[in-house]
C-alpha cells in the first residue's frame, strides 16, 4: 500500500510541474498576463551575411516552430506567460505586399504556412507547432494565435462567394489595405453567412485540435456581435476555457465604414464573449495633455465598469505602432512603466526590450529573391516587418534588457497592489504632466510623467502615505523629487516617467 502511494505521489508531482499554468481567462482578467508577439517565420530564422532578409537560395533559413521552441526558455526566464504568435496562415501571393506576402493576407482558415516546416525531419508542420506549444506549456507559459480578418486576393480568386462583392463582381479592399479582401458576414436577407461562420470555426478546430489557448481576433469590429457570439460560443462548447482577444479601441474609426455599416463597440465584443480588449493607448505619442491622457482612462473604465471580469491589455507598441525607440530612450522607458505599472495587462512585441528600430537596411529595394507578385522589400518605415522573410530582432540597445527585466519583476512583485488596490488619477499643478496613483492598506503606487518631448517640466503631486516615518522608495526616476510634507515636486525631463512606492513603516521596500 505505501508503494502504491508512494508511486501515486509521484505521478501527481510529474503531473503538476509538467504543467502548472494559470487559467488563462483568469490570467487576464486579473491582470497578470505579460504578453510576447512573436512571428515564427522570423524568431528563429538563420541570416548568415546579416542583411536582414533570409534568401533561402544562399542556405539562409525561415524561422521554424522548432527553431522557436528552442527560445522558449529564455522568454520564461524573463517573466512572459503568455506568447501571441502572429498568423501562422498561408499568406496571398497575387496583389501582394512584400516579398513573402503580409501575415494578415490569408489564404487559407485550416492550413499552417508550409514555410515554417523544419525541412530536415519528417515531421509535419501540424506535429512541429504542437511540439512548439506543449514546450511553451511546459513551461507554464500560455499560447495564443492571430486570426486575421480578411481574406487574401487569391483566394477571393478561388472562392469569390465567400467575399463581399461590388456592382462590377469584384471584392472589395477595406481602406488601404490592397493585399486583402472583405469576408462576407451577412447575406443579402441579413441572416449569418454559414459558409463564413463555419470557415472561422474551421480556425477555431484547427487552434483548438493544435493545443492553443486562445486567439487575438484581428480588427474584431469589423464583424458583429452576432458573429463572434456565435463563433464563441461554438469554442467554449470545445473548450470553456478558450481565450479570446479582441483587436478593438473604443476610439477606432470603422476602416470599411463605406461597405460595412456594422461596426462593433468593444462592449459590444465583450458581451459577445470576449475576454479582453484594445486599450485606447494606439495614439499615445499624440497626446500632448494630462486631460487626454486621463480621458482615455475615464472611458476604457466606464467600458470594464459594464463588464465585470474583463479587461484590456496595454497595447502602447504594438505592430502596427512605430517603436518606441525612435523617440528616444526616455519615451521608450515611459512605455515600458506604463506597462509595468497600470492595472491592465503587459503586452510587448518582439525587439522593444533591446531597442529595435524597425528601420530596415532593404526597405524599398529590389527584391533579390521574391515570393510574390511584389518585386520590392516592402515595410512600414519603424515598423516590425510582416512583409518579408526577415531576420530575427536586432540587438540595438542592449543595455535595455535589463532595465525591461526589472519593470517586470517590479509588476510581479506588486501584482496584488497592481491589480486590486485603488486606482485614481491625481491632480497636477501642469498640464503637461499626468499622475495617478494605486493604494491598499500597505502601499502606495505613485506614477508621473512628463508628456512634453522637448522641455523640463515641473509638478506638485500629493500622496496619502507620505510620512517621515513612511519608507520612500525611487522606483524609477533620475532625479531626486523634494518631499514636503504631503506633496512630491517632481521636475522630470522631456517624456520622462517617474515611479515612486511608499510602503508604511512596517513593511519592506521592494
């Protein structure tokens, strides 16, 4: 009897430190997810003569999902917990942009990019991205991956029945968004389009049958509430615990306003069961005043007020966002104490901890080699390239890796305060500088920043805690602010952020 407990004791061990990952949807909706974006075609690619662009006719080679599993410890060590993988899809040769064709062009909802085949096993490419996500599992870390919203040309090509159409019978383009064509949501007697839902299912099967946890819905509003509730609904009754992210901002304007009047709010997707959302930071280096900052969190909290158990997620650097860096290492740190310090989920794209530009050595030349119908290196000048086979990031600024490690575990360590303690926005004597503040009964959280890229700025910011009994702590600041009495007179340089803790006087600083 005590070898058959003894034996049982073991296998319960083996089981749970095989996988002791935390519940996804309780992972963000507690705000604790620190979120990676990775593009496998590029995370683990080989550029031998370090141009940037993998020619796989000089024995350069694409990121493979077993060339990215072989990085998943090292992004355990640095505190992630959940990787989002950019499109996995086959992308769109015709009307292309780029030399590979955008990640966001899909041609296919069932089918993994043949490119990302580790070539010299005899593995599919289905086996290979399993490996990749039971490792990421193993090492308690969550998976989710990108489900574009639109189609590719060719296929419109092949299946134009599947896409809205104009007078002339041709798909249409959404804004300027060349490469890719609009699904067909409704039907003319404005019921559901079957063939569509059950395309989108046939993602959901595929990501569900691979091991993912979850999907981040690619410009979500586009589609209605009605559609997502559905597709939703038919996830959840596969796997109840099925997270799902929407690519919507409560500021955004609808991009196919002139073909598709049924834009979603993201109240609307979280009623239809989403789980987290945009936060409204896509235009934060537009905001010039601490009243617009403070707008944008007024209305994304009114948003949560109505949905319990929701959240957003810091989207300040996103893809589609130029890096932080190109403003200089000041606005590139404010980025990062924003994420590590407001009550909403950590996201980071591959290259912001070391400082990658984006700006890319073969932007608009001729291609040597190209896959598509588009001659040229396309990119978004400080953008991360999802156009071309390209390199892995690039080291820029290295000493920033350090200072991104310790923004993390400073959140990790104050998680509880981070994410249930009380959070107000605090008043400045300057309209250039924004402060808030998140206290508990131990500690207070005091932020302030300067949204002023050219001048020093000066600001009177009063705290709860500050007692001279109370420990002050410099979290993040390069100048000493003067302390009187209940106030902190902060001068911070252009675009700098200042992070204080004030623990009381029983407890230890961090």
């Amino acid at each position: 009897m005590r070898r058959i407990l003894f034996f049982l004791g073991i296998v319960l061990i083996f089981s749970f430190s095989c996988d002791a990952r935390e519940n996804i949807r309780e992972l963000f909706k507690n705000n604790e997810a620190v979120i990676y974006t990775i593009n496998i075609r590029n995370f683990g690619a080989v550029d031998k003569n370090l141009n940037g662009i993998i020619n796989i006719e000089d024995g350069e080679k694409i990121g493979t999902f077993l060339s990215a599993k072989d990085k998943l410890k090292e992004l355990s060590k640095n505190g992630i917990n959940v990787i989002y993988l950019l499109p996995i899809t086959p992308s769109g040769k015709l009307k292309a942009l780029g030399s590979a064709g955008s990640l966001y062009a899909m041609d296919d909802f069932n089918k993994i990019a043949q490119e990302l085949d580790e070539k010299n096993n005899d593995k599919t490419v289905y086996q290979e991205a399993k490996e990749f996500i039971d490792e990421a599992h193993a090492l308690n870390m969550n998976v989710i991956v990108d489900l574009p919203s639109c189609g590719s040309f060719d296929l419109s090509l092949k299946r134009p029945e599947w896409f809205i159409l104009n007078e002339r019978k041709e798909p249409i383009t959404p804004a300027d968004w060349t490469d890719v064509r609009l699904f067909k949501i409704y039907n003319d007697d404005k019921t559901l389009n079957e063939a569509n839902l059950n395309n989108f299912k046939s993602f959901i099967d595929m990501a569900i049958g691979l091991g993912f946890d979850g999907i981040r819905a690619d410009v979500a509003a586009i589609k209605p509430k009605e559609f997502w509730s559905n597709i939703i609904d038919y996830a959840r009754a596969k796997n109840e615990d099925f997270f799902f992210l929407a690519e919507a901002n409560i500021e955004w304007e609808n991009p196919a306003k002139n073909v598709i009047d049924d834009y979603a709010t993201p109240d609307e997707l979280l009623k239809a069961g989403f789980d987290t959302y945009y936060a409204s930071w896509s235009d934060f280096k537009n905001i010039k005043t601490k009243e617009e900052f403070d707008n944008k969190i007024i209305k994304n909290q009114k948003v949560l007020d109505k949905n319990k158990d929701k959240s957003t997620i810091s989207a300040f650097a996103t893809h589609d966002q130029q890096a932080p860096i190109l403003r200089g290492v000041n606005y590139w740190n404010m980025i990062l104490w924003l994420n590590a310090t407001l009550p909403s989920n950590m996201y980071f794209l591959d290259g912001f901890s070391v400082g990658d530009d984006f700006i890319y050595p073969y932007e608009g030349k001729k291609a040597k080699k190209s896959y598509t119908d588009d001659e040229y290196y396309f990119v978004h000048s400080g953008m991360f390239d999802i156009f071309n086979y390209t390199a892995p990031i690039r080291i820029k600024h290295p000493r920033l890796k350090q200072k991104y490690l310790r923004a993390i575990d400073f959140r990790k360590r104050n998680q509880n305060l981070i994410s249930n303690g009380k959070f107000n926005l605090l008043k400045t004597n300057n309209e250039n500088v924004f402060a808030y503040s998140i206290l508990d009964k131990e500690k207070e959280l005091i932020v302030i920043g300067s949204l002023d890229e050219k001048n020093t700025q000066k600001a009177t910011v009063k705290s709860k805690y500050l007692e001279k009994e109370n420990l002050f702590s410099l979290i993040n600041t390069k100048k000493h602010p003067q302390l009187n009495q209940e106030n902190i007179e902060a001068t911070l340089e252009a675009l700098e952020l200042q992070v204080y803790l004030i623990n009381l006087v029983n407890f230890q600083a961090n």
